[in-house]
C-alpha cells in the first residue's frame, strides 16, 4: 500500500531544501554529506533520504525549485501594456527580488550541475533558457539592431545584464546605502544607455 502524503509535505520539503542550500553553500559539494544536511536541519538521515533519495536528488531540487520561482516571478512582472523600457526594468527588479534570501540556493545553481544527470543538466537548461529569452524579447524591442545575423549581439547583451544580476550575491548586503530597487535602476540604466552605443 502507498504511503499517503503528510499534509505538511510540502513545508517540510521547502525546509530542508533550505538547510542543504546552505550546507551545500557552506562545505562545498563535495565535502558535504546527507548526515550533516540531516542534523543542520534536525531530522533523521532516513527522514531526509524519504524526501531526496541522493545527494544529486537533492541538489537537483534545490536548483528547479530556485529556478522555477523566479520563472514564476519573472512571468508575473511581464506586464505587455508596459513600454519595453519599463517592461525591463519590472523584470531586473522581479529577479533581484526573487534573490532575496536565496544567496544559498543560488550558489548551488552556480556551482552544482556538474554533480548533475544529463537529464537533470537538460531540465535546468529548459528553465534557464526560457529566463533569458523573456529578457532577449524585451531588449530586442528596445533595439532591434542587436538581432542582426551579421553581427548577433542580442545574445551577448542579454548574458550581460544576467551577469550583473547573478553576480549581485557576491557583494551586496541588505540593509546597506543601495537597495534592491536602487540596484535595479542602476542595472537597468546602464544596458538601456549601453546598447544605445552598440552597433
């Protein structure tokens, strides 16, 4: 017989996403273990190994479930009425947003795959790919010249803007002179007034 879902199975399962994401970010992927993700997160080892059978179950999780809300934010701040200017800004700021909180998780992004499944790597990919282009649509609106076949730029801008955004963990502290928002602003002015530049 099927072993019925806890109602709270989906909180537990964020939880301890939550406490490998930072053991993950804290020992590296290799150095950490399911024993020391299970006592950051105070449950037992069978508990943990319930929910994520291995460790690249477990890394896999924490990334499609980073990925896949801020897809989910990305997609809700894309407002169409918006001119593209604007549109771009509402959509750097619904990133750095979603980064809030998520340092750990988005280590493990940045660092993690290569513990990864092929077929793991091609769903992370998927999500990936469909983040940039709702970024690589709106720029082209705003310059079309940067879809030329002889000279593809729109590839390389876009790459530029997410590494600003993916980069931010790296420096920025909450609660310091700039903010999420100031960030945003400055993210966003400096691709808007750059590509006015790229020919």
């Amino acid at each position: 017989m099927a072993r019925t879902r806890a109602t709270d199975f989906d909180e537990k399962r964020r939880g301890l996403l939550e406490h490998a994401a930072t053991v993950f970010a804290e020992q590296g992927m290799e150095k950490a273990s399911m024993a020391q993700i299970a006592a950051h997160g105070q449950v037992s080892k069978a508990l943990l190994y319930h929910y994520y059978p291995s460790k690249d179950a477990l890394i896999f999780a924490i990334i499609i479930t980073h990925l896949e809300e801020l897809d989910t934010a990305i997609e809700a701040a894309h407002d169409p009425a918006l001119p593209p200017q604007q549109r771009l800004r509402k959509l750097v700021g619904a990133v750095l947003e979603n980064y809030r909180g998520a340092d750990n998780e988005h280590k493990v992004q940045l660092n993690a795959t290569s513990a990864l499944s092929d077929e793991q790597k091609a769903a992370i990919l998927s999500i990936e790919r469909r983040i940039v282009r709702r970024f690589a649509i709106v720029l082209k609106e705003i310059n079309p010249n940067l879809d030329n076949p002889e000279r593809p730029l729109l590839t390389p801008v876009t790459m530029s803007l997410f590494g600003m955004m993916n980069w931010v963990y790296m420096w920025f502290r909450d609660g310091g002179r700039i903010s999420r928002e100031d960030y945003a602003d400055v993210a966003t002015t400096l691709i808007l007034e750059g590509i006015k530049a790229v020919h």
